[in-house]
C-alpha cells in the first residue's frame, strides 16, 4: 500500500513544480538552465508546464491524481479481501 502513497505524493510535488513553471512562463521569465544529474528530469517538467499552461498543468497532474487514488482504492480493496479469506 506503499506504492500508491509515494506515487500520489509524486505525482503532487510534479504538478506543482509544472504550475511554478507555467506562472513564470506567463510572466515572461527566461527558461532555466538545469544541471546535475536530474536535470533531465527538471526540464521535462519546466517544457511540460510551460507548454501547457497553468490550467493544462493543473488538469494533466489532477488527472494523474485520480489515477493514483484509484490504484489506492484497489490496493486497499485487495488487501480487505485477503484479510477476509485468512480468517
């Protein structure tokens, strides 16, 4: 049950990070220059969020949510249903 947890904290952190991006997008900062070993990954997000926008980031990371919380829900469903048969 573990899993969906971090996913969903994730899942959260990245679609915030997208947000921050997209509001300094529309206020016309220039994009960052990332470096390090996640600097992939930092600028995917940053192209992510300044091509979608504010509203565009909010829905893609809110549906990536739902996504998350019903891998919990199935993950809390099966692990009922194996206590139920061990009794």
């Amino acid at each position: 049950m573990g899993k969906p947890l971090l996913a969903i904290f994730l899942v959260g952190v990245f679609t915030l990070a997208m947000f921050g991006a997209a509001v300094k997008a529309e206020k016309g900062e220039p994009e960052e220059k990332f470096r390090g070993r996640r600097a992939g990954v930092a600028m995917l997000i940053s192209h992510l969020g300044r091509n979608l926008g504010k509203t565009g980031s909010l829905a893609l990371g809110g549906v990536a949510e739902l996504i998350c919380v019903g891998w919990l829900v199935a993950a809390v469903k099966s692990r009922g249903s194996e206590v139920q048969e061990a009794e």
